[in-house]
C-alpha cells in the first residue's frame, strides 16, 4: 500500500521523470511477485485436490473389489495434507 501512496505522491509532486520511473518499477516488481506467490498457492491446492481424488478413487475400487489393501491408509494421510503443508 505504502508503494501505490508513493506513486501517487511522486505524481503529484512532479517529481523528476526517473523518480517516477523507480517508483512505477517498484510497483510492478511487487506485484510480480505476489502474482507468483499467488500462483504457487494455486498450484499446491491443485496438487491436493488431485492427491484426494485419487486417494478416494483408489480407496472406492478397492472397497468395491472386495480386497484389503493401503488405499484406505493413503486415503486418510491425503484428508490431511494440509496439516502437514
């Protein structure tokens, strides 16, 4: 927020063409970077949510075919992959 005032007060003051240049170039590299933060974020809640449906499809057919396995336990460690995260 300081850096959007900063732009706005260089503006106003009409300060020199490079003051306004680095202030403008500080806005955009902070905003690259919460747009990559953003993005990673994006990312990992993605990967979780394809790591439970494949836990539940896997948990599913082995309860379907009858057969005892580790779907259930992989199951519940990808219920709590945020915990973990």
């Amino acid at each position: 927020m300081a850096l959007v005032v900063n732009v706005v007060v260089v503006h106003a003051l009409h300060l020199s063409q490079s003051r306004q240049h680095l202030a403008g170039d500080a806005v955009a590299s902070v905003a690259l970077l919460l747009l990559a933060l953003l993005k990673n974020s994006e990312r990992r809640a993605e990967h979780a949510i394809r790591r439970k449906l494949g836990a539940i499809a896997a948990a599913l057919l082995e309860q379907h075919a009858g057969k005892p396995g580790t779907a259930h336990e992989d199951l519940e460690k990808a219920i709590g992959i945020e915990e973990r995260q």
